[in-house]
C-alpha cells in the first residue's frame, strides 16, 4: 500500500493488538485461522515468535502487540499477510472483521505514534469509535535471518 491520501477509504481487516485497534488493507491478507503450533527461533526480536506451516510453506510468526506496544497479550489468532520475502503470519487479538475505514496520513497528531510504531509500519490512522485505530502497511519487520531459517526449514 502506498501512501494514503487525506480521508481515503480503505476496506481492511480490523483486529486488536493487546490495547489497540489495528487494520491490514483486505488486498494484503491472505486469511485469517486459529494460531498454529509455532517453534521458536534462537537469536531473533522478541517479536518475533518463530516459525509455522502455513499451507505446507514455513512461514515467520510475529506478534503484532509485542512489536507494536512491547507488551505481551494473549493471542487468538493468526493473520497471513503478504511481506516483503513470502507469507507471514501475524500473532493478532481477536479479530473484529472487514469492515470500510477512513484514514488520514500519519503525521500531525498521528506522527506521535511514530515514536511508539516504526513509521515504516503505519500507512495510515483512523479510528474505531472513540478509538484510536493503526493502519498498518504489512509487515516488513521479520528480518533477514528468519527468512533465511525458513528457507533452510522449507528445503528440509
């Protein structure tokens, strides 16, 4: 997704990441499912969960709330969503469904966020409600070596 005009209107998958309410542009997700048996990876983010088999493909696990927050919640289900290098599964809240959002750029009031979220990850903010709600632009965060591990685990 590039970047997001003043008011624009994304259809997006809406989800919670521990306290907040978050959303994947529909064309990124590939499906939603309960978590999956995941082994954990040596020497990686603590973000990053580890590995899974999504549709017979290794694929990253990342915890959105501990990468977007630091916190630690409880995880009720997996989000697939297209990423730089394959698949990634997405350790997400409850899932509120697809639903039509209005967005603004993240900046002004919203490039407070950015000291919290990487820009990189933020397309966009809306809201939910009251609430406060992150577009997120996929996740680009899984690094180098943990496409490399799924590589090698895929070649296995």
């Amino acid at each position: 997704m590039g970047e997001v005009a003043v008011g624009a209107r994304v259809i997006a998958l809406v989800f919670q990441a521990g306290p907040l309410f978050c959303a994947f542009p529909l064309d990124e997700v590939v499906e939603t499912m309960r978590p999956l048996r995941t082994r954990p990876l040596a020497g990686t983010p603590p973000y990053v969960r580890g590995l899974t088999i999504l549709r017979g493909m290794p694929s990253p696990v990342v915890d959105v709330t501990r990468l977007l927050t630091g916190e630690i919640a409880e995880v009720e289900r997996y989000v697939a969503v297209r990423a730089g290098r394959g698949v990634v599964a997405c350790a997400t809240g409850p899932v509120l469904g697809v639903q039509e959002i209005e967005v603004e750029p993240a900046e002004g009031p919203a490039a407070a966020l950015s000291g919290v979220v990487s820009k990189a990850l933020i397309a966009g903010v809306g809201r939910i409600g009251t609430d406060p709600l992150v577009l997120l632009r996929g996740v680009r965060a899984v690094p180098d070596e943990v496409w490399e591990a799924a590589g090698t685990e895929a070649a296995a």
